[in-house]
C-alpha cells in the first residue's frame, strides 16, 4: 500500500504532480522542476521529506550497541552534532547511507533512505541489546527541509530560531508556536538551510508559514537535480549492497584507526589491500545529451564491451551541461580522462572532472 506524509492535501492544493517513490506518493513537482531548482539556488525552497525513515534510538549502552552497526567512530560527536555513515553488510556492500545525530550517550536520532526504511528498522533491530529500544517514529513526525542562500533568515523570521550558530551537521531542540522542534543543518542540496522535525499539524503550520514568508515549495525532481549538482549519493543508483565505501569514494566515513571492529570490516581490508576494480567518477557531457541511470560508458569509440557504467545524471540547470556520476575502473578515472556514453545507440564524448559539480559560494 503506497503510503502520504501528513502533508499530502497541502501538496494537492498546491497542484503538485505526484510519483511514487520509495513506497510513498510524493509530489515531484509544483511550478517545474527548473523554476524550483533556481529557487533553492537563489533563494529559498521548501521540500516535504517526511517520507524518510526517522527512528529514535535510546536505552542504557546505546554507543556501545551501535558502534559496530557503523565504519564510522561514534565516540567523535558531541551532543548536538551529527555523522553521516552507512550500514554495511559482511562484504563490506552499503545497506544504506544514513545520517546518526547524538542527543546523548544513549539517545540518538536515524534518519534513514526511505525505500530502505524497513529493511534498516530490522536489521539494526537484530543486532540491538535487549537494553536498547529502536522506536519508528516516520509516521507520526512531519520532517521538513528548507534550502538555499535565504533558508536561515527565512526560519528565524517564521518561527524566531537562529539557527546561523549552529555547525554544519549540529542540531538543537527549539520550539515553534510553543512545540518542539528538532533542528539540524543538515540537507542534500548542496545549498546552506536546515532539516526541521517536529508533530504532523506542527509540521503543516510550519510548511504554510513558510510558503506565506515567501518560500518556494519544491519536490523530488528538483531535488534529484539539486543533489547531483553537489555529488551526493543516491541510495539505489550511486550506493547499493554490492558496491563499497571505497568505491564510492566514501572511504572518508571508514575510521579505520579509532575501531578495532565493525560489521563489512574484514571485505574492506582485503579490497584496501587488494585494490578496487571500480570507482565513482564524475563526468561532463559534451553537448546537451543526458545521461542516464545504466548507460554504459565506454573508453574508445572502437570498443565492443563497455568499461564502466553511468548511476546518475541530467543536464544541470546552474552549469547548463550535462553532468553525471559513473562507475569506471581506475584506470580510467583520472580527472581529464576522455570517455565515451552510449545514448539511444550512439556514443557521445565525456570527460572525467573534479566533484562537487557545483560548490555554493
């Protein structure tokens, strides 16, 4: 049974064209996904991501039971800041990209992909004490994120948070209209803003509040664009269980020096010293030629077999060309390399270029 966010008649009313996704009926767009990814830009977009999973996790020995279940050394946050890590499985594959934030020693806050939400509640679930509880909390909480160069000033203005000191990846508890809010400046746009939880009809306040002060509401497609401007992952296309931190050029969240052990461990040791057979790239396009998920990518005009294969892509609407993320080995992947993409039975040329396609100023 597809599933809608406590939000779903606010987007209808706004004449969002809905998708399904992940399990969820989600607007994708409103105005159009152009107009919407130069708000986020320039100014200021609102995105209803409730359908994410949100899970509380509390209980006497809480960081001893989830350092394992990360590469990540929990012991490095704080109260109030956060860790983007990923689950992995025993062959050191990524379950899913998650994002941890540390309320205390023994109560912490997931938010999870939400195609892979249930699958994430259980298998954290199995290897959890019975002295720690995992509540699901998706449901019943409202998780709004507000993006781009105005987020911060458009928040305070609405409900009276500043959230200007908080570091990226920090997070505070506040209040608005007298109800608590969960506030992190966290997003996956590549733009500056916060990540705001908080009860459903305190979540719809704030969405109208927001919508009135002037933002613009945005949906999936946008934010599908948004992201692969920034190279950030897509759980699905860029990360799945048979590709690795180290392939994916996350090796960055394996703390290899400050943990003895973690779930996937022993296969990343071996691949480190063994070397990788692929790597994640980022490619321009030349043209206006899109590419798209599965596309194979090819080194030379002449070759039969591919090298490699493209996990994202669109023509980004800040650069104006066609940017996408491929796997390739690497071999080929120095930055400069020339490539080629197979687009409806022709092979159109690609160069292998630094990431973040786009950095906010």
């Amino acid at each position: 049974m597809t599933r809608r966010t406590p939000l779903f008649a606010a987007h209808q009313a706004l004449g969002a064209r809905f998708v399904p996704f992940g399990g969820w009926e989600m607007p994708v767009q409103y105005q159009g996904i152009i107009a919407e990814h130069h708000a986020v830009r320039s100014g200021v977009g609102l995105f209803d991501v409730s359908h994410m999973g949100k899970f509380t996790v509390t209980g006497p020995g809480v960081m001893a039971a989830l350092q394992p279940l990360v590469p990540s050394n929990l012991e490095r946050l704080a109260d109030g800041q956060a860790q983007y890590t990923l689950l992995l499985n025993d062959r050191g594959g990524v379950i899913d990209d998650v994002i941890l934030y540390r309320h205390g020693r023994d109560h912490w806050t997931w938010i999870v992909n939400a195609a892979t939400a249930g699958g994430d509640r259980h298998w954290i679930c199995s290897h959890l004490p019975d002295t720690v509880t995992l509540e699901d909390r998706t449901a019943e909480q409202v998780l709004l994120a507000i993006q781009g160069p105005l987020a911060l000033a458009l928040l305070r203005s609405v409900t009276g948070i500043e959230a200007k000191d908080l570091p990226r990846f920090g997070h505070t508890m506040a209040h608005f209209r007298q109800q608590p809010c969960f506030v992190a400046r966290t997003g996956y746009t590549g733009e500056d803003g916060v990540e705001v939880m908080t009860d459903a009809a305190t979540g719809l306040q704030l969405w109208q509040d927001c919508l009135d002060a002037g933002g613009t509401p945005c949906g999936l497609g946008c934010r599908d664009t948004l992201r692969l401007e920034a190279a950030m992952h897509l759980y699905g296309q860029d990360l799945q269980s048979t590709i690795s931190p180290l392939e994916a050029g996350l090796g960055w969240v394996v703390h290899w020096q400050e943990k003895s052990d973690f779930i996937g461990r022993k296969a990343l040791e071996q691949q480190r010293q063994q070397g990788i057979s692929r790597q994640l790239v980022g490619l321009r396009l030349s043209g206006r030629t899109i590419a798209r998920h599965d596309y194979a990518v090819f080194a030379q005009e002449s070759d039969a077999e591919p090298v490699g294969v493209v996990t994202s892509g669109t023509l980004s609407p800040t650069l104006q060309y066609p940017i996408a993320l491929a796997y390739v080995p690497p071999q080929w992947a120095a930055l400069g390399t020339e490539l080629l993409v197979e687009i409806r039975q022709q092979r159109h040329g690609a160069e292998v270029v630094r990431r973040p396609f786009y950095r906010h100023p």
